[in-house]
C-alpha cells in the first residue's frame, strides 16, 4: 500500500482496513510522488476478479479508482495500491 496523498499515516490506515478483511500486507510506504488524484489498484494476471473487486470495495472512501496491470516483475507482489485523493 503506498502513500500517494498529502496526508500523513493514510497507507497505514488502508492496510488496517485491508488486513481486517484478510489480506497480508507486505508493505506501507509513501508513493515516489504525492497528490495522486486517483487511485490506482494494480493487480498481477493471476488475481481472481473476486478479490481485485474486494479490494476496489475498500477504496471506496477514495476518489476515482483505476484498475490497472501490474508490471510482471513485481517481486512476488500480487496487488499494489497506490492511495489517492479521499472522496
């Protein structure tokens, strides 16, 4: 879960919510850059769309959420969620 808002802790927040539905976190951190509009969910081709869309409904505190590929050396990573702006 990265960080890609202004606000300080949001990653962290996320990834409550996220574990609380059963989801292991490998990581929080900021984005590289700050004053993501939209969200990006990003998953890897071998994500059942049942879970890609548990997890796009624990973004719907969030603004515009894009679903998009996640590159194929992502190390292992499965989804990555960069948070955007709050609704």
């Amino acid at each position: 879960v990265l960080n890609g808002t202004l606000v300080e802790g949001e990653a962290g927040k996320l990834a409550d919510k996220l574990k609380g539905l059963g989801f292991e976190i490998a990581e929080t951190k900021n984005a590289t850059s700050a004053g993501f509009v939209a969200t990006r969910l990003r998953t890897s081709a071998g994500v059942p769309v049942k879970i890609a869309e548990t997890v796009k409904t624990a973004l719907s505190d969030y603004d515009s959420i894009n679903l998009e590929p996640l590159a194929s050396d992502s190390g292992g990573i499965k989804i990555e969620v960069i948070i955007g702006k709050k609704k």
